[in-house]
C-alpha cells in the first residue's frame, strides 16, 4: 500500500469515527432517559399519575 493512500485511510476512518462516536453516545444516552428505561426492560405496573397543573 502506497505511503500517502495509507495517510488518507488513515485520515478518512479518524474523521469517520470522530463523527460516529457523539451520534452513538446521543443516541444510546438519550433514548433510555426518554423512553425511561432501557428498551426491552419491565415496566412497573403501576406507574404513577401525572397530573398537569391547569
């Protein structure tokens, strides 16, 4: 492999990954908070009731 197609492989995966990596930690932080719990996991029964202040 040539010494300058290696640097651009090189430079293209790091700006790849340094672009995945704040979409990956958004996406598996925030959905858990949202949905408030982690997919798959039991919800308790009874959940409490909100009551909106109106």
């Amino acid at each position: 492999m040539d010494s300058s197609l290696r640097l651009f492989v090189n430079q293209y995966l790091g700006v790849v990954i340094a672009a995945l990596v704040p979409v990956v930690l958004i996406a598996f932080l925030s959905i858990p908070v949202t949905l408030g719990g982690h997919p798959g996991e039991m919800r308790a029964a009874v959940a409490p009731i909100t009551q909106h202040m109106t």
